[in-house]
C-alpha cells in the first residue's frame, strides 16, 4: 500500500511540473505578443508621424512651388518691362536725335530764308530806286508836253485846255493834237514796266448818260492812236467818266475847255504805290 502511494505521487510530481512550463510558456508568449504589438503600436505611430511629416513636406512642397512659379511670372515680367523700357529708351533717344537733327535743319532754312529774305530786300530797294527814277525821268519829259502831277496812284498827266483840245460834243483828234500823242508815244516807248489808264472826261453842258458815252469815245480815240504809235495794247485800260470828274469848277467858257478833256494815269508796276 505503502509502494502504491508512492507510485502516485511520482506520477502527479511530472504533472505539476508539467503545468508550470506551459503556464511559462504562455507567459512568454503573452510577453512576446505584447511586445509585438507595442512594437506595432510604435511603428503605427511612426508611421503616422511620418505620414504626417510627409503631408507636411508635401505642403510645404506645393507652397515652394507656387512661390517659384510665382518669382518665375514676376521674373518673366520684370525681364517684358525691361525690355520695353530699354525699348522706350532707344525709341526717346532716337527720337530725341531725330528732334534734334529737325531743330538744326529748321534754323538752318530759316537763317537760310532770312538771307534770302535780306538779299530779295536789297534788290527790291534797289529796283524801287530804279523805278523811282525812270517815274521821276517820265515826269519830267511829259511835264514839257503837257500838265503832268505825281500823285500817290503814279503819274497824271492831263490832255486838256491848251494841250489836247476836244471841241464841243466832239471826240476827234485833230492834226496838232495827233502830234501831241506822238511825242508822247514816243517818251513812253523809251521806258518798260507800266500800265496806262485812259480817262475820259466833259464838261457839264448835257445829259449824263450822253456824257458818259462822249467822255467813253474820247478816251478810245486816244488810246487807238498810242497803240497805233507802236504802245502795246494790252498796257491800256480805258474809262470813261463822264461829267462827274471836273478838273475845273464853274459853268464858264474857259471852266469847260479845260473838263473836256482826256488824262493819261501812268504806273509803274515796280512801285507799291499809295503807302
């Protein structure tokens, strides 16, 4: 009996012993499956931190890049307006020579102008001396031919009482009167550049439509006998002015003879009269 409890108690002795491995191992192994998932719940963690870090970068990437995109457009547009200042330049300064060089041709043509002006004036005052003195010369011969006046319009001179004799309601030339005219012709044709006006005149005895057409026919019988003479015809222009003109007031005689009468207006075309 002794040797059978014995035996039971070798028996259960490995069954305890047994017991305490498995209940070691399964320490270990919840050791080890905590380990393993606080070595899970790091690298989770760590995988997280990292993700996050890398959202961050990611962040800060996309905001780097639109910062260099938008210094790149800023650069873009900096370089345009340099260039189009540097363009704006060139165009002022080119245009500013250009200014430049127009400024110095438009004194030169008007020192230019300005000498042509002075030399144009000497030879107008020298012309006008010139003319002057033919005028005074042209005087001078008709005034001993007939009652000649300088007058601010040219010379007058009157073919009338002792001169050129028309006789009542008459518009012909007689002998003496034609030689009159020639020698008239004559001083004329030694001179150039001047119109002659021929004026008509009567006396107050008539109607005025009567005299006007009398005062016409005297004015053109004198002026076909000077271009006859050999005067051009197109320096004539011919007037008739009837009673309206009298070189003599008074309804006397000698009053009379000296309206009826024809006047000569010679101009010289050099000279600015009536300054």
């Amino acid at each position: 009996m002794t040797s059978l409890s014995l035996r039971s108690a070798e028996t259960r002795e490995p069954a305890r012993g047994s017991g305490k491995g498995l209940g070691v191992l399964v320490a270990i192994l919840f050791v080890a499956v905590a380990g393993l998932g606080l070595l899970a719940y790091q690298f989770l963690q760590r995988t997280r931190a990292v993700e996050r870090q890398l959202a961050s970068v990611s962040v800060k990437t996309d905001e780097a890049t639109a910062l260099a995109r938008q210094a790149t457009d800023r650069a873009v547009a900096a370089e345009a307006a340099a260039r189009t200042a540097a363009e704006a330049r060139r165009l002022a300064e080119t245009q500013t020579a250009d200014a430049r060089q127009q400024a110095d041709a438009a004194l030169q043509e008007a020192s230019r102008a300005r000498e042509t002006a002075a030399r144009s004036q000497v030879e107008a005052d020298a012309i006008r001396k010139k003319a002057e003195a033919e005028v005074n010369r042209l005087e001078a011969a008709l005034g001993q031919i007939a009652e000649t006046r300088h007058t601010a319009l040219g010379l007058v001179m009157n073919l009338g009482s002792d001169h050129l004799k028309f006789e009542f309601d008459k518009a012909e030339l007689r002998p003496e009167d034609r030689e009159l005219l020639s020698r008239v012709a004559g001083i004329l044709m030694t001179s150039h550049d001047y119109t002659v006006s021929v004026n008509g005149h009567t006396d107050d005895v008539g109607s005025e439509a009567y005299n006007q057409g009398l005062s016409e026919r005297r004015a053109e019988a004198v002026r076909s006998y000077l271009v006859k003479a050999g005067l051009p015809a197109e320096i004539f222009t011919v007037q008739g002015h009837g009673k309206t003109l009298p070189l003599v007031r008074g309804s006397s005689e000698a009053a009379r003879a000296k309206n009826r009468r024809v006047e000569l207006g010679i101009v010289n075309t050099q000279i600015r009269y009536g300054r």
